[in-house]
C-alpha cells in the first residue's frame, strides 16, 4: 500500500542562502504524477529506524519538465541541514509517491487568495505556475500577501515580482517585511486580524458581499499562528470553512500518549484497491505503529496528524483520533488518520485509495 520511489537529483539551485531547489528524475523513468500543491515524502534510513520528512512541490506539471522540491533550512533540522550541505547533483533518495490536498478544485472560482509565510510559499508557487500558465490563463484573479523579514531572505522574489510585471491583471502581490523598509510592493508591518480585514475589505470595494463569500478560496500555508489568525478573522468575514484551505508540516509535539495494554488487542484489516491485509494492535497502540512494528507498509509521513498522507475511509468499526486538542471518535464513513487513530472496537476495516 505505501510505495515507494527513487529519485536521482539532477539539478540543484540556490534561491536564498538557506533556501535551494532541487530537480528530480524517477530513477526508473516511470511515469510519476503528481498535483500541484501536493509534496514529496523523503525516506532517510537512521540509526534509530527509517524516518521520513515532506517537501512540498515548487514545480507543476505540464509547465515543468521534472518535478522539484524546495528545501530551506531549519536551525537544528537534522534533514534540511543534510540536503542542503551534503546532497548534490548525482545522488538517490527515496521517497514515497506524491501526497497532499492542498490542492486546486476543479472548477475555479472567480478570486484565490494565498496567504504564505517563508517555505510556505512553495507549494504556492506549484498552484501560481498552474493558474498562470494553463489553459485558464485570464482567470481567476490572484492575490498573494507574502511575510518575511526581508528581501534577501524572500524565497522566489525575483519570480515572483516577473510575473506581477507579466500579469498585472491577474496576478498581484504585497510583501510584508518585518525588517525592511520602502520595498517595492512591500509594507513594513506584520499581518494581523486587523490588517489582514481592512485589505480584503478594500480589494472587494469596501462591502464583502453573498457573491464574493461565494466564489473566492483561500490558501493557507505559514506558521500556525498566522495561519490561526488569518482563519478567524476569514471567519468573522464569514467565508465559509468551505473557502478556506491549510498547509503545514509542523508536527505538534504534545499529542497525548495512550498507556499500551498488550492483554487486549483489537482486529484491523487494511485494505485497498488490489490488496488486503489483517493484522492486530495493542490498546494503547496507534494503528499505524502496529503495522509499522509487524512490517506493513502504510502510507506515512509525520506521524502527527497533520499530513494527511496516513488517511483511510473506516469501513467498519470505530476508531479514536487523538488530536493536541481534544480526542474525537469516528466510524463508518469517515476518514482516519491511522498515526494518531486508535481502534476501539475489536474490529475495524480500513480502505485506502
């Protein structure tokens, strides 16, 4: 069920000093697709097990010619450090196949905002390529509101400030730099509620209207609490939670812990298009480390709930999600992030796509 990848990086480009592109060919020169918006899962072997991280696609489809991924660099990450210091042209990594619904609908609607922060502006950059370069060139009008702390540290800039001279009527976008003043298209200020408001309302002519709550979309894809504080104040708008679309890869470290009980076990059977398999858990045992301890493959990437990449539809059963937040049951019918899904019932059957 999970499969993987290998991948041979052919180029590698700087686009700040901590920040690089890297282009990737399928070693097996299989066919591999992928969305714009969605990411990449990278399989490093460690001394204390396998370990994956996810980077998000800057390239898109059908506009480039290889896929690429977009790396910066995390003060103490064991992994970014390692790609960006040691990985180069030539090298194989392994990976899993392309994961994520931070991803365009099919129909597009008439306005996409994107809120980014940092890397969060890669995945961005797979959805501008796509809207800007497809066969629905004219539409929707784009609008981008973009944090850093500078232009030197900006991922894309250059890029970025080429389409706004290309597209003027479709495509804009407002820097907000922490630590610069008098940037073009830049204010020194960072985003807040009320910030944040006062430019939606003066973009819609002052009134957001049935209409426009309608037919606009938002991309989020920052830090957590910016990312908190653009979707309550979307909210007090009142764009429907329908509108409103996030990315993060942060995993949350105080997720709660279960007491494993190894006298009760519980049945789970995983099952696909073209695969079937039955194995048990432990109380107190994620369903995801129960198959990872017994080597089956589930799909996987963070481990905490975020990602998506672990989702199956519950077939049967009932399972318990235990989020930062708060634990919530679910049963037939909807969907489990086995990671953090814990069986309830002896028996529970899981479909993954």
């Amino acid at each position: 069920m999970d499969q993987k990848r290998q991948f041979r990086i052919v180029g590698k480009v700087w686009e700040t000093p901590d920040t690089a592109t890297f282009t990737l060919q399928a070693a097996d020169h299989a066919p591999f697709d992928y969305l714009p918006g969605q990411y990449l899962s990278i399989i490093f072997d460690t001394r204390s097990g396998e370990k994956r991280r996810a980077y998000s696609f800057s390239s898109c489809p059908g506009v480039d010619a290889l896929p690429a991924i977009t790396v910066r660099r995390v003060v103490n990450g064991e992994f970014s450090n390692f790609l960006l210091s040691h990985a180069k042209p030539g090298d194989l990594l392994s990976t899993t196949e392309a994961h994520g619904r931070f991803v365009l609908p099919s129909r597009l609607p008439g306005a996409i905002f994107y809120i980014a922060a940092g890397s969060g502006i890669t995945p961005v950059m797979s959805h501008l390529k796509q809207l800007l370069f497809s066969e629905n060139k004219g539409t929707p009008r784009i609008v981008l509101y973009y944090a850093n702390r500078d232009s030197r540290g900006t991922i894309f800039k250059s890029q970025l400030d080429t389409w706004m001279r290309e597209f003027p009527q479709q495509f804009e976008c407002t820097y907000f730099f922490s630590r610069e003043k008098d940037a073009a298209h830049s204010l020194n200020r960072h985003l807040s509620n009320r910030l944040l408001e006062e430019l939606l309302v003066r973009h819609f002519g002052g009134k957001i209207g049935a209409a426009t709550l309608n037919d606009t979309l938002f991309y989020l894809c920052a830090p957590k609490a910016l990312m908190r504080m653009a979707e309550m104040t979307l909210r007090v708008l009142d764009f429907p939670d329908s509108a409103i679309y996030k990315e993060t890869f942060t995993p949350d470290l105080q997720l709660p812990q279960r007491k494993l009980d190894m006298t009760h076990q519980h049945t789970v059977i995983a099952e696909s298009r073209d695969e079937r398999i039955e194995f048990r858990t432990y109380e107190g045992e994620t369903i995801l480390n129960a198959a990872l301890r017994q080597g089956i493959a589930l799909p996987y990437s963070c481990k905490s709930g975020i990602c998506l990449s672990c989702l199956a539809t519950c077939k049967e059963g009932l399972v318990d999600l235990d989020f930062a937040e708060a634990t919530t049951r679910t049963g037939p019918g909807q969907t489990v992030n086995t990671c953090i899904g814990y069986a309830v019932s002896d028996r529970v059957v899981l479909h993954f796509e």
